[in-house]
C-alpha cells in the first residue's frame, strides 16, 4: 500500500507543484487567504473530498473529508496557507497547504471501505490570530482522532515542544496640556508607558529559563510639545507552561499598574491577539513519522530533537487531540523563517522535492494508524497519561 501511495504522490507531483507555486506567488495575510481556500478547495474537490468552507465561522477556514467516520478512526492533516506582511511565503505555508491535501489524497486513495476518514482541516490566520484556537473552541476537533502537519524548515526536526504565548497590550490616559506653558496641568502618558517598559526590562532578568517578555511601545504621543495624553505598548509573554505563563502575566501586569501610579495616569490591560497553549507532541506518533521519514531515505542523524522558541496554534490542538508538528528541510544553508531568503527558498525546485517528502512520510504515518489498532492503542494512552498529568498540574 505504501508503494501506492508513494507512485500516487508521485505521478501528481506536477499538480502539487502548481498548486503550492500559485499560493506563492499571491500572498495573503492571515483571514484574507480567499485565493489559497479556493485552489486548495478545488483541488480537495477535484480529488474526490466532500468540502465546507466556513469552519468554525471562520471565512477562509475549511474541512474536507473522505471515507466513513463510523467504520473507525478519523486522521486530520493540517493546512496552513496564510502569508507574512512585506515577507510574502517567508515561513512556507504555501507548502504546508498543499503538502497536507497530497497526504490525504494519497491515503484516502488507498483507504479500504469502513476503515475510517482522512480529512483536511484548512486552518487559516496562523501567524496573527491562530486560527487553530478559535477551531479548537468551537469544537472542530470532537471528532478527530489524530493530528499531524509538517513545517518546512532548514533542517529536519522532529515535533517538540512550543511556548505558551499570550499577546497583552496596555493603554495608558494621562491629561494633555502645553508641554512648555503649563506642564504641571498635564498628566504624562509617554512617561507611563516608559517606566512600564523599563520596570519590564529589569524584570526579565528575573525569570525563569524559558520565558521570553518582548514588546514595543506601539504610540507614544501626537507631537513634542504637547504632554501626550494617550499612549500604547504591546507585549508578547511567553513561557513552556501556561500556569508559568499566568504568573509571569501577573508580574507584567503589575509593572503596568505601578506605572501608572507612579505617574498619575491610568491603564486598561487587553489582549489585542489569541493566546497559545504550548505544544505537547505525542511521542509515539512522532516515531511513527520520523521511521516514515527515514524509510523514504533520510538519515537518522540529519533529524534533530525538537525546540521550543516560539509559540504555535496547534499547541492548542494538542491540547485536545495527539497531535505532531515536525519539520522538513527544504534547503541546504541555515536560514530562519521570517526572512526573504526563506521565502525564495519556498519556491524553489529543492522546496517542492521536500513536499513531496513531507506528504509521503505524512501519508504513510496516517496509514500505520489506520491499519495497526496497537499504534492506536498506544497513541492514545500516551495522549490520555498525558492529559491527566497536565490536569494534576493545574489544580497543583
């Protein structure tokens, strides 16, 4: 069956590469990705995949699905497919769209009647809202059984762990006045949203390993000779665990009030984007993919260990469903996402060898799952151990 499912990828391997450089080449910002659902949507629908556009009463979201939820498990393959402001595909989610639909395409090719479903869960705004958080509220995720996606990378790396994030903004209202006639008659936003920024900085000295505080000072005045009334900063906290991330908020969150204290004025404290949950892989399905991934002829040691430095929404999937987000390489220099480089490299000859890999490895896991109970056995224990442990946590 893997041997089908391999030729199968194979023999489309143009048509993926079409698909993956048309998102390339029209980049859109997270929740206005209406160009990628369409192509990834019919694409879904040329291959024989019952679609909804709409998921979660999100726009730009979509579920796909082919086979029977009744005769067993249900294999959800994540497709990311939003883009960067001015960085276009800088983090390579025109490969991850279409490297999920070739995954499921291939399996559902081959899936036997009553095995179960393999479904396509378009999950858009990943890099500004999370759309994955407002799905997993809803409820997108009752019925899956497992998770899996595939970022692209610099480096092969199996799926680790991510940081807990939430996104605080501040507001801080002073009382505008002459700032060199009458200064006394003011109350000085600028010299509110400053002390907070620097009691910010010494905090971080006092951290623990792991969490990350960065921000900016996002509006900081009108003009120089006026005491500015109103000003602004926001701030992105970050931590391994969210009852850490709670109380590094809550440090943060004074530094804020004491501020505006200090200098008379008054702050309001909001979130201006989702907040992530850190991301928990299961460890048996991701063995299950890295044998995949050296079956198809990678070598054991090019894959690292995963890291933990930034902050992703299927932290919030995990936390629900087991659930993997490993990387593929797709270029042979060191080069970071988020960066121009990486966005040619996303549109090159090796990036669309590399989604071939990636949806064969994704494809071949999703039918070991399927074919073997005993890896669903384990799987699920794993996730359910883990569960549990994560609930003792929080009441601890």
């Amino acid at each position: 069956m893997k041997d089908k499912i391999n030729n199968y990828i194979e023999e489309k391997k143009d048509r993926w590469e079409e698909v993956a450089r048309y998102i390339w080449e029209n980049p859109e910002l997270g929740h206005q990705e209406f160009r990628a659902q369409k192509v990834l949507v019919d694409l879904l629908i040329e291959l024989g995949f019952e679609v909804e556009k709409g998921t979660a009463g999100l726009e730009t979201a979509f579920w796909a699905e082919k086979g029977n939820k009744e005769g067993g498990p249900t294999i959800a393959f994540l497709a990311e497919y939003d883009a960067l402001p001015n960085l276009g595909h800088a983090c390579g989610h025109n490969l991850i769209g279409v490297m999920s639909v070739a995954a499921a395409a291939a399996l559902g090719k081959v899936l036997p009647p009553g095995a179960g479903r393999v479904v396509v869960i378009g999950t858009p705004a990943e890099e500004t809202d999370g759309g994955k958080v407002s799905m997993v509220e809803a409820g997108t995720f009752s019925e899956v059984d497992v998770a899996m996606m595939v970022h692209p990378s610099s480096k092969y790396e199996k799926s680790g762990s991510s940081l807990a994030l939430e996104a605080v903004q501040f507001d801080f209202f002073g009382r505008s006045s002459h700032a060199a006639a009458s200064p006394e008659k003011g109350l000085n936003a600028l010299d509110a949203v400053v002390n907070m920024y620097n009691a910010i900085s010494n905090l971080r000295q006092q951290v623990p390993d792991g969490v990350r505080i960065h921000g900016i000072i996002s509006r900081g005045g009108e003009a120089a000779n006026m005491i500015p009334e109103q000003t602004q900063a926001r701030y992105y906290l970050r931590a391994p665990e969210l009852s850490q991330l709670a109380d590094i908020k809550e440090r943060v969150v004074n530094c804020a009030e004491g501020a505006a204290l200090a200098t008379g004025c008054r702050v309001e404290i909001s979130n201006y984007e989702m907040g992530y949950a850190p991301l928990k892989s299961n460890q048996k399905l991701n063995d299950l993919f890295q044998e995949n991934l050296v079956s198809l002829g990678v070598s054991p040691g090019e894959i690292e260990e995963g890291s933990a430095k930034g902050s992703v929404d299927i932290g919030d999937v995990s936390q629900v469903v087991p659930a993997i987000h490993p990387t593929i390489k797709i270029m042979d220099e060191p080069q970071p996402g988020h960066t121009r480089e990486f966005a040619l490299a996303a549109n090159s000859p090796r990036a669309f060898e590399a989604m071939l890999l990636g949806a064969k490895a994704l494809a071949f896991s999703g039918y070991d799952y399927f074919a073997q109970t005993e890896i669903q056995k384990r799987v699920q224990e794993e996730f359910g151990a883990a569960k549990r442990n994560r609930k003792d946590k929080t009441s601890d």
